[in-house]
C-alpha cells in the first residue's frame, strides 16, 4: 500500500508540473496579447492562468509533503496537507475571482480601438490547451484520490468556461465596436463570476474531507464486506472512515463469540486488518476494535492454525 501511495503521488506531481508549466505559458501569451489588442476579457482570461501557476504549485507542494511517512506527531501520516492545498487552491481562485470582477468593471466607459484577431486565437489556443489538462487531471487525480489535484481540474475547466465567455465578448466588441465594445469588459467580470463560483466548489470539497466527511455507501460496503468474509466475524457493528491525502484510515467494530479468549479474539482483529488492506485499495490502515457477538457463539470457527500464528510476534490488529 505505502508503494503504490507513493507511486501515486509521484503521478500526481508529474501532472501537476506540466499543470504549471502550461498555466505558464497561456498567462503570459495572454496578457502580452491583451495588452497590445487592448481587450479587457483576454487580459482577465491571462491573469486568471497567471493565478492557477500559484494554484497549481499549491497543489505540488501539498502532494510532496502529504507522503511523508507517519512520525510521532503525526501518527496518521501526513496527507491531510494534500487536502489543504485542494482548500487553498479554493481560496485562490474566489479570491481572484472577485478581483477579476472588480478591474473589468472600472473600464466599462473606456472608449479604445476593438481587439484584434490575435485575441481570438489565443483564447482559441488555451480552450484547446486547457481542455486537454483538464481531462489528464480529472482522470488522473480521481485515480489517485487526489482531492488536491481534482480542485486543480476544476480550475482548469473553469479557464475553458472562462475563455468562452472572453472569446464571446471578443467577437461581439469585433463584430461591432460602436455597439459592442463594452461587451469585452462585461466578458471578464463575466469570467471572473465563473471563477468564484468554481472555487466556492473547490472550497466545499475540500471542506468536507477536513471535517471527516464519510465516504459514499458504496465503499464503505466494500470495507464491511471484506472484514465479514475473514472466519470468525459475526457482524461489524460500526464502521468509519475518514480521509488523509489519497487514502482513507478505517476504524471498524467486529462481533466474535463471547466465549473466545482475548488472544483467539486478537487474532481475528488482525485478519480483519490484512483482509480489508488487501481486498479494498484505497485504505491506508485500519483500526479494529472487538466486541462480544450479541447472538451466542460462532457457527464458524477460527482455524487453529491462525491461533498458533497468532502467539508471540503473530499479526497485530492495529
């Protein structure tokens, strides 16, 4: 599990460097451009690539730091920074978001010549660009359970959203300056509206995996039913989880026979444990806790052999 977390990661990191690398270069061909065609909507388009490089290296920082391995002030690992990065980037992008609004806004009444052509197709270039980042990321981090990296495919798909609606008020301020030119300014405060909403989302995500927000039914099914195929396990009464980075920690509560001593009880605990490390690939570790079976004793029986390998230096429940 720890190898294929850090292999994980080490994908994670490679997307979100090329993230940066194209969010890059988009802002810069994007503000260049809009400066000397004078649109307001493409210079919006370029200053918000110019935030998702801030928010981009947020995300590969938090990815770097969140598979640090467990220490003795953080007993669950370090995952929880990658989580940190999703809301940071959430911030970022309503923040930037607002400010977008605002300077589009203060130009309104500006009288200055219609945008070229130019604008045109570099909005058309980062359309292209960022459709095809966002689709790696999405993929990418909903793989890995990157909660950092999908925030990331969202600012990406907002820059898509946005640069329709800068490229749509482009056309219209070229089609007809006289009666269309503020369009160009409406386009970015309309862009900047796209990027707030896409960070509150962002924001909220995040939010959920920081407070321990469960995971979907279906999942923790998997989890209930791996720990009832190991012998011995009558029920699990209770079941939680709660995410760290690109894995979840489980905490379950079995049922065994009343009448099996504490270290035939052990055993089963650290069955359960392997069991659901092998069977369900998105736990990190699992926390068991054993309790008496409210239905009189087992039909099944723990094997013998298990109890024997259980004695001194045998599995651990935790």
């Amino acid at each position: 599990m720890a190898q294929q977390a850090l292999s994980d990661a080490q994908t994670g990191r490679r997307v979100a460097a090329v993230g940066i690398a194209a969010s890059a270069l988009l802002a810069t061909l994007n503000i260049i451009v809009g400066i000397l065609t004078q649109s307001t909507s493409v210079v919006a388009t370029g200053v918000e690539f110019a935030g998702d490089v801030l928010a981009s290296t947020v995300v590969l920082i938090g990815m770097i730091v969140a598979v640090r391995p467990a220490d003795l002030d953080h007993p669950y690992g370090h995952g929880r920074v990658e989580t940190l990065a999703a809301f940071v980037v959430g911030l970022i992008l309503v923040l930037g978001g607002f400010g977008i609004c605002w300077n589009s806004l203060q130009s309104v009444g500006d009288r200055h010549p219609a945008p070229s052509s130019a604008a045109i197709v570099v909005l058309l270039v980062a359309i292209v660009l960022r459709a095809v980042m966002s689709g790696v990321k999405f993929r990418v981090g909903r793989r890995i359970r990157s909660a950092a990296l999908v925030a990331d495919a969202w600012n990406d798909t907002v820059d898509i959203l946005a640069a329709g609606a800068a490229l749509t008020a482009v056309g219209l301020a070229m089609y007809d300056s006289d009666r269309f030119l503020a369009a160009d300014h409406y386009g970015g405060f309309a862009v900047g509206i796209i990027v707030v909403l896409t960070g509150v989302r962002v924001l909220r995500d995040a939010s959920l995996d920081l407070i321990d927000t469960m995971p979907g039914d279906e999942m923790m099914a998997d989890v209930r039913s791996a720990a009832l195929n190991v012998p011995g396990v009558s029920a699990v009464d209770k079941s939680y989880a709660r995410k760290t980075g690109f894995n979840y920690h489980i905490d379950l509560h079995i049922e065994v026979d009343p009448e099996l001593t504490v270290a035939a009880a052990h055993v089963i605990a650290g069955q359960v444990r392997s069991q659901v490390r092998a069977d369900v690939g998105w736990v990190a570790d699992v926390l068991v806790h054993v309790e008496p079976a409210r239905h009189g004793p087992l039909l099944r029986a723990v094997p013998e052999a298990s109890l024997r390998e259980s004695r001194p230096g045998g599995t651990q429940s935790r």
